[in-house]
C-alpha cells in the first residue's frame, strides 16, 4: 500500500483536495448529525444525551407528517414535470427544422439563472388573490395561497419553472452524443417518429436520466426556497427541509432538527438505491 501511494503520489496529491473537503464539509458534519440526533441540545453548551426520544417524537409530531407529506408532493410533481418538459423542450431544440438555436437555447436557461428569492416574490405577485395577473388572466377571484386545496400549485409551478431549463440542458447534450446513423437506419427500416424516440431516443439517454432522477430527487428533498417565500395556510406548504430548520434556527431544538435531517439521509439513500435496482433491472430486461 506504501509502495503503491510512493509510486503515484503525484496523481493522489492531486486527488487530496477533494478529500480533504469531503471530510470537513461532508463526513464529519454527517457523522455529527448522527451524533446529535441521540441528544437533547439547544446549539449552547454540553448536548444531553436522549438515546431514540427525538425519533419518538416524530411519530406523534402532525407538522413533521404534514411537513413529509408536502415534500413528497413536490418530489412526485416535480420529477414527472420536470423531466417531462427537459426531454420535450430537449427534443425540440436538438430539431433539425428549429432555426435560430442559439436565440432559443438562451432563452431556455435563462429561469436558472434567476434569483430563486427575486422569482418567489414575482410568483407571489402573479397568484395574489386580489390583484394577481393570473387570476385576471382567468376572471377568477381564486385564493391561490391562502387555500390548501391552490397553495401548492404555485410552488410546484416555481419549482418547475426553475428547475427545467438545467435538465433540459443535461437532456440536450445526451441528445447531441446519439450518432444520426441510427435514425438513418430506422428511417430505412420504416420507422416512424414515435418509434425512433422508444427505441433510439431513450435507451440512448437512459444513463443520463437516470442521474437527472437521482439529482431531481435530492433537490426535491431539500428543497427550501420556494415553500418558504410562497407559504401557504398554517404549514400547508412547509417542506421537509424547511421544518428541520425551522426546528434548529427558530427554536433551537438541535437534537430534533438534527434527527429530521438524520430521516432525510436514510429516505434519500434508499430512494437512490431503489431507482438504481430499477434502472438496473431495466438493462437485464432489455438486455
């Protein structure tokens, strides 16, 4: 092991940086979120072991259910419209007939750029009740963020809004890698558009969708800033991640926050492993 470390010491010293940055800003901070999940502690002096009593509490804990509830909302939604939209808008843009790609392109990713606070805010002007542009643009009065039965629906659209033009842009670069030969040949064969897109399009992308699910997935998960700037009655819109820091930062209930956040690495983890036995059953499958 020494002798193979001396031998590629250059490469390895290379490699050390992120290492190093995995350890202080990953590693330990995780492994001391464990740690604190176990105790009582309010960000101030020694933390008073409690053993499973934090994870008890989330059994009994409405806001923390309610708080599940909304983040798998948001995961589900946004998944499906979000990668829906980057392979349509992908495929448009990668078309032969679109002129002006560049222009296009552009304005595509534009909404990723965008401040998500300064966006929330144009959201929340958009979908207020009394003088929003969409509830003149429809002739409604419809109480978007002060009903349960409309809050989220603002969210959902933000988060999609945000959030699609860096996928599409994932989704166009696999598109770009699929050799033109094998349209050709599909087309030689008969093969109509619908048919090229099953059977060339998407096994072609299949890797690259599948790391757009898993990221889609963590981003979901913690997602913070929109259910924050646009709240909805009670906590109707409040996320996961939201309610860990509102348990940390706003009552200072560490321990808590800290087994929240605990909750997020297992679910995540397991989320992760099951859309990689999928995606691997799948390749058998066709295979």
């Amino acid at each position: 092991m020494i002798k193979t470390i001396k031998k590629y010491k250059a490469p390895y010293l290379f490699i050390l940086p992120f290492f190093i940055l995995f350890l202080v800003f990953q590693l330990i901070p995780t492994v001391w979120t464990f740690y604190i999940s176990l105790t009582k502690w309010r960000g101030i002096g020694a933390p008073e072991f409690v053993g499973l009593d934090n994870f008890r509490k989330m059994l009994i804990d409405g806001m923390f259910w309610e708080a599940l509830w909304n983040t798998v909302v948001y995961w589900l939604t946004g998944l499906v419209l979000i990668l829906f939209l980057a392979i349509l808008i992908a495929s448009l843009l990668n078309s032969q007939l679109l002129k002006g790609k560049a222009f296009f392109k552009t304005a595509t990713f534009l909404p990723n750029i965008c401040a998500a606070v300064a966006m929330g805010l144009i959201f929340r002007m958009l979908f207020d009740e009394n003088v929003g542009l969409v509830n003149e643009v429809l002739g409604k009065k419809i109480p978007w963020l002060a009903s349960t039965a409309y809050s989220k629906i603002p969210v959902i659209l933000l988060i999609v809004w945000r959030n699609t033009p860096w996928y599409t842009m994932i989704v166009l670069s696999g598109l770009l890698n699929i050799s033109p030969d094998y349209y050709e040949a599909a087309t030689v064969d008969g093969a109509n558009t619908y048919q090229k897109f099953v059977y060339i399009t998407l096994p072609s992308i299949s890797n690259i969708l599948l790391f757009c699910s898993i990221t889609l997935t963590v981003d979901m998960w913690k997602i913070f800033n929109e259910p924050y700037i646009l709240p909805g009655p009670g906590t109707s819109n409040t996320s996961l991640f939201q309610y860990m820091y509102e348990s940390g930062f706003n009552v200072f209930n560490m321990g808590y926050a800290s087994a929240i956040g605990v909750i997020l690495i297992v679910l995540l983890t397991i989320i992760s492993l099951v859309q990689f036995i999928v995606r691997k059953g799948g390749r058998e499958t066709v295979s």
